[in-house]
C-alpha cells in the first residue's frame, strides 16, 4: 500500500476491495477522502473517478460491517 496522503485519479487503485486487510482500506480511505477534500478546496469540485472510489470504499465498509 502507498505512503502518499493523496490518492490521485490517475493513480492505481484495487479492483477488488473485498480482499483487502480492514488496516489497509482504512489507509485507502484516507487517502480518497484527503484527495476528494483537495479537489473541493482547489477545484471546486471532486473529480469523478475519485467520488466513485470514495463510494466504492463506503460500499465496502457497509459490507463488512453487516458480517
């Protein structure tokens, strides 16, 4: 997993989030919530790959809070 604060659009991100550690996905959640944070601050808006991500990942967290 990267050290970056940031997870930028372009950037690699996991196909599969359901075989991800829980430490892990907290830590790509952070990053996606700190990029969505800078484009609203920067740009006005989020970009949408970076909204779809931050859905993906609340989508994922739902699922394991109901096992």
């Amino acid at each position: 997993m990267s050290e970056k604060l940031h997870l930028k659009p372009e950037d690699e991100f996991p196909d599969d989030l359901s075989t991800i550690p829980d430490r892990e996905l907290q830590i790509l959640d952070s990053q996606v919530q700190r990029q969505l944070d800078y484009e609203y601050v920067a740009e006005g808006e989020p970009n949408p790959e970076t909204e779809f991500r931050h859905e993906d990942l609340d989508e994922e967290f739902e699922e394991r809070d109901r096992r």
